[in-house]
C-alpha cells in the first residue's frame, strides 16, 4: 500500500515538472519574487525522495568513487 502512494505521489511530481497545465495549475506563481520557483523545487525534491524509495537515487550521481587501494591507513 505504501509503494503504491509513492508511486502515485511521483507521479503528481512528474506531471507538475513536466508543466502539463502550461502555468494554469501552479501552487505558487513564478512571477512572484524569491519564492517563485520553490514549488518546482519541492516537486523536484518529491520526485527524488519517490526515486529513492524504489532503490534509484540520483543524488549520488556526482559522487567522486574512491579507490580503497591509494587510502592510506595510519
């Protein structure tokens, strides 16, 4: 039951980013000053904590790999 709320809830998140209802369906409009675009942003932040629930996580994909073999204990 949960899986499928989550799933639902990214999929709201999609189709808010994808902007499906050209500006008309907007929580908050983009013109106003310094919060603007923060309903992009916590429907951008949804859709990534809905990816990662489902074992996709995209915000580690600028993580530097390290080589266990060049660390040097001490």
């Amino acid at each position: 039951m949960k899986g499928i709320l989550v799933f639902c809830l990214g999929i709201i998140a999609v189709l808010y980013l994808l902007n499906i209802g050209v500006g008309v369906i907007e929580l908050i409009p983009d013109n106003v000053p310094l919060v603007g675009n923060l309903d992009e942003g916590g429907a951008a932040t949804l859709l990534l904590m809905c990816l990662r629930y489902f074992g996709i996580d995209l915000t580690k994909i600028f993580e530097k790999k390290t080589d266990r073999k060049n660390i040097i204990e001490v």
